[in-house]
C-alpha cells in the first residue's frame, strides 16, 4: 500500500473518531474563518496609529472660512466658560483658579484627539458634584492629610488612565450597555441634587446646615431657614431672574422677528458672561469701602498658571479614593460618549468612540500636570458651540487662549464675584439637564420596564446619593438585558393570508405568519398550522440563558396540542412511569377522548431568523427536545430549520445531528441564477403574469419539480384567491399546504421551467442538508403530512 493511501486512511480513521465521517455535510471551517478575518499587519497598525489623531485628516484642508467659524463659536464658548467653570469648581469643593486649569488643558487637548466638533470639555456639574463627595468622603476619613486639589487631581489622573485605557485597547462598545433611560434618570436626579445643594446658597443660608446632604433633606432645610436669608438672596434671585428672562426674551424675539435672529442668538448664549459681569460691578461698588464685606464673595483668584507639577498619588491615597473610582470613571465616559453621539446625529457625522474616550483620557490624564480635576463633555456649552456655527474641533484651541486671558488679565476682578449669583448661575445651567415631563412619558410610552429604571434612578438620587443613582442603573440594566435574553418572547405561529386593497393592481395574494397568541391581532383571525405541526419563531439568539426555557415551551406546546404516540390507557397504575401516574378514575375516560382527538405529532418547524448566535448549550437542548418530543410521539420526528443566516448556526446545527437526512419524494431545492442576464427585469419585477414565466428564463431560475411533487408552481409568496377561501373548509391539514397557488382574478400561476432549459443555476441550499429552509413557506411545503390523521 503507499504512502499516500496510508495517510488518507488515517486520517479518515481520526475523522470518525473525533465523529466525523464521509457523509458530514461541508461547514465553515475555522481556519478558513480566521484566515479572512485576520487583516494584513502593516496595513492595520498603520490605521490604527493614524486614527490616534484625527486631525491629520482635517488640518491640511483647513481654510479661511473654516477659521471665521471656529473664532466665533470659540471665542462665545470661551466667554460662557470662565463664568462656568468658577461656578463648578465650587462645587466640587475647590478654589476657583482650578475651574479655570481645567477648563483651559481641557480645550486644548480635545481639538487634537476629538471626532467631534461640537463637544466641549471642561468642568460639568455632574463630574464636579461627584468630585466634591470624594473629597468630602477622603477629607472625612484622612482629615488634613491630603487638600482638596491634591485629591481632585489624583482622581483626574486615575480615571483619565482607565478611560485611556478603554480608548487604546478599542473597549468603547461597554458604554452601549447602558440605556437611555438609565442615563437620563441619574443625570435627572444629579441636576435636582446640584440645583437643591445651591439655592441655600443663592438665598445666604449655606453655612446654616449640611447642604451635600440627600437631596430631600436640602430641601426641607432650605425651607426652614428661609427666614435667616440675607442680602445674597438679592443677588442671586434676582440674578436667576435675569438669566431667565434674557433666555426666553431673546428666544422671543428670535421666532417673532427672524431678521434678527443671529444677533439674539448670540444676545442669548452671552448671557451667564453678562450676568456675571453686572453683578460683578454692582458687588463692587457696595463692597469696595467696607472692611468686610457685606455679601459672600469668590475672594480671590491668583492669576496665571501657579500649581504646574505632577500629581501626587501614593498607595493611601488610592486606597482612599478606590472605592469611588468606578462611578467616578463611569460619569466621565457616559456623559461625554452620550454627548458626543447626540451631536454627530444632529449635525450629520459620526463620532468613533474609542477615539473619544482616548480623547477625554489624555485632557484628563495631561491636565493633573496643571491641577486640573476630571472634566469631560458638556452638554450645554456643546449646543451652544454647535449653534454658533464651529466648523473644526480647531474652536477648541480658541476657547482655550479666552481661558488663559482670563486667567492672567481679569483674574483680579473675580474677587468681587457674589457666590450668590455664581449659585444661580449654577441652577441655571443645571435646570436643562433635568428629563421634561414629555421626555420622561416617552420612555414610559416605549417601554414600561425602562421607565421603572428611570424613575428609581432619579429617587436613589434623590433619597439617598447620585452614586446609588448610579449602582441602581447600572444593576437594573444589567438585570434587564440578561431577563430579556433568558427569558425571549418567542412565538408559536399560524397562517394569515393577505392580498392587496385593491384587486387591480395584479398581484396575488400570499401568506404571512404570525403569533397564534398575540394580542396585537386580536381582530385577526391566525389560522393554526397543520395537523401535527408546531412552528416557533425564535425572537432572540439561543444561547445557554434561554436555552433550557426554549425546550420547555417546545416540549410543553407538543404535549399540549398533539396526542402521546403511545396508548397508555389501558396500562395499570403500577406500569406508569413514576413520573406520569395518569388522570384518575372519574376523569380518564373524558381526558382520553379528548387526547384522541388530538393529532399525532409530524414535525417542529423552527424559524431561526432573528437567531444572530447558537451555543454548545442550545444544541444540546435542541438535542434534549427531540429526544423528548419523539418519546412523547413513540416515533420521528423531523425539526426542520428556516432563516438560517450564519454559518456557524449551520455548522452548530449539523454537528448537532440536524439538517442531514432524506428528503421526500417530489421536493426539490430551490436554485438562484449564477448570472443575472436580464438586469432591467430584476430592477423593476413586473406585476403581469404572463412576464412571471419569461422573468424564470430571464433570470436563470428553474426547479426540477413543483414543490408539492405534481410539476405545479409554488413561488414562496403564492396563495389561493379569497374567494376560494369558503371552499377549503374542511379539507384536511395537508391541503393546508398544497392549496393551488392562484392570482387574484383566480387564474393559476404558470409552472416553473425545468432547469436544463433555462439559464445556469446555483443550489441555494445544499442538498446534504434538505431539513434547511430558507423560508416558513418552503419549510411547509417540503413536509410529508399525506398520512394526517
């Protein structure tokens, strides 16, 4: 024997022994797989290196009218910053100047990593809130052993390292498993704990109670001290005023005169910087001949750039911090992430959010070297950039140089500032970030369930703190989405047939299946499917979370609507399975006529269209309930399989034990053409029915036989004509398939050519596996239900 014959036996030898033999259909095998996924090396790390700064692809292109818009929107979000960023380092329980530091680093940074145009980072109220707990919760435990800047900056450092991290190694995709509803519902409950921590500021009460307390609390307080409110709340009542009707008196004019709606536009967004700057002035001049003063001041701001140096981070330190890290990370990439696709929808781009988080991780991780604290994406300022018409994330480099001539030029004036009006600037701003009642009712309109998790997050927010706000969306999505995949709704299904509205547009009628319980078509009547068959429409992948619930609705469903094949009535007690002791006495003759009536179980149709992925575990089901279901019938039964989209569900299936068998006599596979040589025919199929033949020849398509085995056409969308519907009744199931297919006008549909006389086909399924259906109808039709009974 030679050497060649050796080595093929032996390796057919270690085929069977691994189980597989000669007669295994052809799968997709895995190294023919990873061979086409593995992209070429050099090609790869390049783009990879080049998707690390974006502005390589616009920089080169920019222009003169590009940097007309990017001046404008920069220099207007730059004026709306300095305000902001004072106020939000208060907040986070900082000096001013570090509002500032981070505002500038933060600009900068972006406008050489960003996807985006229109974001702008800097200090937001959330991430500042949030920053000001860890201080308080680190200050609490460790006293005066680490300030206030050190700690803001570590954690700057720390979370921009992760989120970096994330960015780098292409993990953005995790952000996706949090919903809409979970976001807005902490973001909601943190703009109500921001807005209620500041109003005791605006009316002078702060330094009368605890106002980092639960939301609640805060609240009641600052109504019982409402009568020890002093000469602040003049300031800041009446600067929220100012900031309102400003808003809606420019927004006013802008609907009612149009030609001046730029010029309001701008009137309106300058709004936080005017504010600040009256009061500013009006604070001064009743403070500036008093030895003390009179109202609550910002103090002052030292000018430039004093606290350059790296962060300190020791292992105390991040001990201290650690436990506040992940809702710490969280806020950082999920405000930024959400932001920036919101305005990559609105303004016609897509962001790449790996990029983004690289991004927000280096802003964060550069800026501690100037003592900023974390900053990401602001919502506000944003909407603001985008309107006033930024072109390039270039805006960015103009914003930043407003920031720094603030910082060295007008530094000394932010002393007579009234923390007040800083405190009404706050609510102000964070009064937008608060779900209006239509949006919230939309979630609930959507989906109840998302609803539950919007408002629980907004009350642990509210009751408690915005970090068990947090825990709790988290967890709850987490609890729904792994719910909906161990528990899918699918559907156990029967025939509707539909035709046109109107007769005369010449199409014929067709079938369609839906759920025989669902009550969305409750006005319409589902036909059951035939006698001995149970058809299920899986509606998400089957996998080891659902796969066991699957088979228990497969095999309870067979119990249910068809007979046991074996006769048990007449076995006595002692001969029952222990399991199945049978009905009792009085009720077994009623039970058994009623079983009898029911029909012997032919086949399982299984739509697998929706199903994207299959595993070791849902095979075994699938495995699992066909042993059971053909003890149940004492005989086989064929699970046939439509929709199958995957390859490697084809291949799971078949190495299952499914898809391989012997087809009846009389079906035949259906062929698609290998060459379209009538393409004017495929871009417009015509409603005549004598072009549906010449279409066949034109396009290549033939079968070898009707698929009901009698040479009549059966085209997939195919049905009978309503007005022979009153004559099917009572025919038996098999007919329920095998109904002529007819046109509206009743006329029969003409039979498909043979394939030797048409053009060169292709198989569109293999003939090895003829239990695969691409369809429900083509499934129907290959079943042998002749011998119902």
């Amino acid at each position: 024997m030679s050497p060649t014959l050796d080595s093929r036996s032996l390796k057919t030898r270690v085929k069977n022994y691994f189980g597989h033999t000669e007669e295994t259909p052809e799968t997709i095998s895995v190294a023919g797989w990873a061979k086409s996924k593995t992209p070429a090396l050099g090609p790869s790390v390049k783009t990879y290196v080049l998707s690390l700064f974006p502005f390589i692809q616009w920089a080169p292109r920019y222009n003169l009218t590009w940097l007309f818009g990017d001046l404008v929107a920069g220099i207007t979000v730059g004026m709306v910053l300095v305000p902001q960023s004072l106020s939000y380092a208060k907040i986070a329980l900082l000096a001013p100047e570090y509002g500032l530091y981070s505002s500038f680093i933060g600009v900068l940074t972006y406008a050489f990593f960003a996807t985006s145009k229109d974001v702008s980072i800097g200090p937001v109220a959330v991430m500042s809130l949030e920053t000001g707990n860890i201080i308080s919760d680190v200050m609490d435990k460790y006293g005066d052993l680490y300030s206030a800047p050190v700690i803001a900056t570590a954690l700057a450092f720390i979370c921009g390292f992760i989120v970096l991290g994330i960015g780098l190694l292409r993990l953005g995709w995790l952000v996706e498993f949090i919903p809409q509803p979970a976001v807005s519902g902490f973001m909601t409950g943190s703009a109500l704990n921001i807005a209620a921590g500041q109003f005791p500021g605006l009316l002078g009460t702060s330094k009368l109670f605890n106002t980092r307390a639960a939301t609640y609390k805060v609240i009641i307080n600052t109504l019982k001290h409402l009568p020890q409110s002093n000469l602040d709340a003049a300031f800041g009542v009446s600067a929220l005023a100012l900031l309102y009707f400003i808003k809606w008196g420019f927004g006013k004019l802008q609907t009612k005169y149009p030609r001046y709606a730029r010029l309001a536009f701008f009137g309106q967004c300058l709004r936080h910087a005017f504010v600040i700057i009256i009061f500013t002035i009006i604070s001064w001049r009743i403070n500036i001949h008093h030895k003390k003063a009179r109202i609550s001041l910002v103090g002052a701001v030292p000018s430039g750039l004093r606290h350059v140096g790296r962060p300190r981070i020791d292992g105390e330190l991040l001990a201290a911090i650690g436990p506040h890290i992940p809702v710490a990370t969280i806020i950082l990439l999920l405000e930024h992430i959400s932001i920036a696709k919101s305005f990559g929808r609105l303004n016609g781009y897509k962001i790449n959010p790996n990029q983004e988080l690289i991004a927000i991780g280096v802003n964060n991780t550069l800026g501690t070297l100037f003592s900023a604290y974390p900053s990401t994406g602001s919502f506000s300022r944003s909407a603001l950039k985008s309107k006033a018409g930024v072109r390039t994330p270039a805006a960015g480099i103009a914003t930043g140089v407003v920031v720094i001539v603030a910082l060295y030029a007008v530094a000394p004036a932010f002393y007579w500032i009234p923390n007040a009006t800083l405190s009404a600037l706050i609510i102000h701003a964070v009064a937008d970030l608060v779900a209006s009642p239509k949006h919230s009712y939309a979630f609930w309109r959507v989906s109840p369930i998302e609803y539950v998790i919007f408002v629980g997050a907004v009350l642990w927010s509210v009751f408690y703190t915005i970090e068990s706000g947090i825990y709790w969306s988290l967890a709850t999505s987490v609890v729904l989405l792994l719910l909906r995949i161990a528990r899918p709704k699918g559907h156990f299904l029967g025939r509707v047939r539909i035709r046109p509205e109107s007769i005369e547009s010449g199409h014929q009628i067709r079938d369609v299946y839906l759920p025989l319980d669902e009550e969305g078509h409750r006005d319409i009547e589902v036909e059951s499917p035939p006698a001995g068959v149970v058809i299920y429409r899986f509606e998400e992948s089957f996998l080891y979370p659902n796969a066991s619930y699957i088979n228990d609705l497969l095999t309870e469903r067979v119990r249910s609507t068809t007979r046991r094949g074996k006769d048990f009535s007449g076995i006595a007690a002692g001969d029952r399975p222990w399991n199945d002791p049978g009905p009792k006495p009085k009720e077994a003759h009623a039970i058994y006529e009623a079983e009898k009536a029911k029909p012997r179980l032919r086949a399982v149709v299984l739509d697998f269209t929706a199903v994207a992925n299959l595993d070791t575990t849902g095979v075994q089901n699938l495995i699992d309930t066909r042993v059971a279901v053909e003890k149940w019938a004492d005989g086989p039964v064929e699970f046939h399989f439509c929709g199958i989209l995957s390859p490697w569900i084809r291949r799971a299936l078949i190495a299952g034990g499914f898809g391989t068998g012997t087809a009846r006599a009389g079906t035949a596979l259906e062929v698609a053409p290998a060459v379209i040589e009538n393409l004017e025919n495929v871009a417009s199929p015509s409603a005549d029915r004598e072009r549906y033949a010449n279409d066949e020849e034109a396009f290549g398509f033939a079968s070898a036989a009707g698929k009901n085995g009698s040479g009549s056409s059966t085209p997939p969308s195919g049905g009978a004509s309503f007005d022979d519907e009153k004559a099917t009744e009572g025919r038996s199931s098999s007919e329920w398939r095998r109904e002529p297919r007819l046109n509206i006008d009743g006329s029969r549909i003409s039979n498909r050519r043979d394939s030797g006389n048409s053009g060169p086909t292709i198989h569109l399924l293999d003939r090895s596996t003829p239990f695969f259906h691409f369809d429900l109808q083509d499934a129907l039709n290959s079943l042998d239900l002749k011998n119902d009974e």
